[in-house]
C-alpha cells in the first residue's frame, strides 16, 4: 500500500511539473489569457444591466418543468449564476483580439481571484475552450499536442450565438508535424478539402475548441494560442458595448436553452434512447442520449451500456438544470476507461445516494431527481447507436446484488476513499497555476 501511494504521489507531481511548465509556457488553461478575460468578465457582474438580464432569465426559468421539483428549485439560483458568467465570460472577450479561453468551467481561482463556475450541459471529461471570432477577419490557430495528449480526437467549430454549432474541423481533417505541433486557419473561405482549415460563416460569434481527457492522472489538454493574421481596421470596444454585448449573450442563452431544458421531461423517467448528434450540437456523427433519473433513497437505478465500439463513452449526472454535479469531489461521472466492463464487455452502472460499495457508482450527491447524459465517440463504420443502451432499472438497495452482473467488481471502504484522492489529484492538474 505504501509503494502505491509513493508512485501515486510521484505520477501526479511528474504531471502537475509537465502541467505547470506548459502552463508557465501559455499553456493550456490556467494562462495570462484566462486571468485577463475572467477578471474583466468579474468585473460586469453587478452592471445594472447585467443584473437585470440574470432576473429576468431566473424568472423565465421558473416557467419550466425542473422548477416543479424540490431538486429543481434548491439548484435555480445557482445554475442561473453558471449561465450568466458564461455570458460574461463571452462578452469580455473581443473577436479583434482573439484569445483562447478555458470555458464551462468549475470555479478556480487565478491570480488570487475566485472565478465563479460556468457549467451546463458539459461532459466532465472535456476542457471546452473558446475564442470570439468574427467571420470579417483571419485567424490562424497554433496548437501542440502534449507529451501527455488528451484522446487523438479533438475538434475546432464555428459557432452562432454562442451555442449552435454551423461548421466543424476534426483532428482526421488535421495535419501534426512530428512533434505535434500543428495550425489552423479559421476565414470566410470554405474549406472544400482544404486540411487544417476551419470556415467561418458570416454569423460565426465564437470557436468552440473540444479535447478529452479520459485520464485525468495524466492526460493534458493541447497547447492552444490564436493571432489575428489580417489587416482589417477594427474599433476597440467601450464598457457600454461590452456590457451591451453581455445583455445579448445572455438573452441568445435564454432563449437556446428552452428546448434543451424542457426536453428530458418530454421522456420517459429513467429511460434512455441514444441518437446521432446533428451539427447544430457539436461533434455530427457521433452519439448521445439524454434523460431524467428518479430515486428514492433506498433505491438504485441499474443501467447498463454498450460501447458499440466507440473509442470513448461518458456517463455524467447533472442537476434538473442540466447543470454538472460536484464532478472532481464525487462520482459524478465515469467515462469507459474509468469504469469496469463486464464480461461481455457491456458496462452496467449504479446510480444511488448512498454508496453501494460497486466501482461502477455514480454518486447522485443527495438528489433524487436529476439528469442523464451519455456520449458515444469514435465510432467504427456500422457502429449502430441504438444498441447502445441495453436497459436500465430500479430495485432496492437491498436487492442490487440480485441483478448486478457476475462478476461485478466491487470495493471496499478503503479503496473508495483511494478513487477518491486519485479523482481530486487527477483534477487539481486542470487549475494548477
């Protein structure tokens, strides 16, 4: 037991040093781009307009079916704050000055600043960063990957209003140099078979930058810088139009979110169907399925997937807003390298309150309702995502070992508590300074 934590002790700061030297390099979260963004998004927070627009959607938001539950109305306030600094956070960035910035975020702090967090709808295991473009201008992308990369498939998309997703270059459609390095041009002309270049429809407001760690003891996000390559006058913005700006964000937020928080209360509870995403969500082609979960506090929902080959799946619990739960201090969610398969290499997981002792649990943090969602990606040709759920259901705590697969793993007390410490470890690389 020694030697293990001595070599967990070591892999974690061998990978916080690797972290910290690229970060000290302009590296990939934590940066002086982060701070300068962040703090002037902080600083919008308590503009009479801003706050006005942050009542209005919590009262919208009250209108929607989470905000019958308990669950729902407890999370409201918080959930509404994640989607406003969101906002912010968009409105202080300025497309004649690119930066790219680490986004749907837990709070970090940075420079001795407490950053608020600004999470909906995210996948614990991507690091979603962002820039504000302008379809007006050029830009070209400098990337590296690290010596510790996040999974091979990464993604650069054109977005409007924050949100929905016109034009995507994926890391197949992407060129590295031996040593990882790599650019992109993100302009109005079309890619048409051009590698390495991203088009930007003329109502482009943002790159959305995806990687995945899977691993979160090792794996890093690439090195991401983006410069401004033409020579179009642009007019530096004043605080009435940022502030103008973080308005407008967060009414395009609004009104985006109505079908997304509204649609697993259309399904049926405790019930999954995956689908194809669309282009409009991000990453087209590859799978997703979103639903609602209920449970008593005796009781566990027992879902089992399947991969259908897929390089990686995640399975992630949110708050009735689609809001992340505590992901780095509970097990809010576990991808498919952290869980274990069974032997016919399904994955059947426990979702309860209280600890059923099986590695597969997912920790529903005090919530008896909240929501589900899966994602499929690196399909093989003839993947067929509707096999991909194989069926879930709720039994009594006292039952669960009556329909748990043979042979599924379990741990003990101690072991839990050392998923735990490895889990804080892994995450604590993301918001290193």
């Amino acid at each position: 037991m020694k030697l293990k934590a001595i070599a967990i002790a070591t892999l974690t700061c061998v990978t916080l040093a690797a972290y910290t030297s690229s970060a000290a390099a302009g590296g990939p979260l934590l940066n002086d781009n982060q701070k300068e963004v962040d703090l002037r998004a902080l600083s919008l927070r308590h503009e009479p307009a801003v706050v006005a627009a942050r009542d209005a959607l919590e009262k919208h938001w009250k209108t929607f079916s989470p905000y019958t539950l308990k669950e729902g109305k407890a999370t409201l306030s918080t959930a509404v704050d994640d989607v406003v600094f969101l906002a912010l956070r968009s409105a202080a960035s300025d497309p004649a000055k690119p930066q790219v910035v680490w986004t749907v975020t837990p709070s970090f702090t940075i420079g001795g600043h407490r950053i608020p967090s600004s999470r909906n709808g995210d996948n614990p295991d991507r690091i979603y960063r962002f820039a504000a473009v302008d379809a007006k201008y050029k830009y070209v992308v400098h990337g590296k990957r690290n010596a510790t990369p996040s999974l091979p498939q990464f993604s650069f998309e054109a977005q409007k209003g924050g949100i929905w997703t016109t034009a995507v270059l994926s890391s197949e459609n992407i060129d590295l140099a031996p040593d990882g390095s790599f650019t992109v041009t993100a302009d109005s002309e079309k890619a048409e078979g051009k590698r390495n270049h991203l088009y930007l429809p003329p109502e482009t407001s943002n790159l959305l930058i995806r990687d995945t760690l899977a691993d979160w003891s090792s794996q890093l996000p690439n090195d991401l810088q983006i410069e401004r390559i033409d020579d179009t006058p642009s007019t530096p913005r004043d605080r009435a139009e940022i502030v103008k700006q973080a308005t407008k964000f967060i009414a395009k937020l609004d009104e985006a979110y109505v079908q997304f928080l509204e649609l697993p209360w259309k399904l049926p509870v405790n019930q999954l169907k995956p689908a194809l995403r669309p282009l409009a969500y991000g990453l087209p082609g590859s799978g997703a399925a979103i639903g609602r979960f209920s449970i008593k506090s005796n009781e566990a929902l027992v879902v089992t997937l399947d991969t259908v080959g897929a390089k990686y799946l995640g399975f992630v619990l949110g708050d009735p807003w689609q809001r992340s739960l505590n992901y780095w201090d509970h097990f809010a969610s576990l991808n498919n390298f952290q869980a274990k398969a069974n032997d016919d290499g399904t994955i059947t997981y426990v979702i309860s309150i209280k600890d059923p002792g099986v590695n597969n649990w997912l920790d529903t943090e005090g919530l008896h309702n909240g929501i589900i969602t899966l994602r499929w990606e690196g399909f093989p040709p003839g993947a067929d995502i509707s096999k991909g759920f194989r069926g879930a259901q709720v039994v009594k705590l006292s039952d669960l070992a009556s329909v748990l697969p043979a042979g599924t793993v379990t741990v003990t007390p101690a072991e839990r508590a050392q998923q735990l410490a490895d889990r804080k470890a892994g995450f604590a690389l993301r918001v290193a300074e």
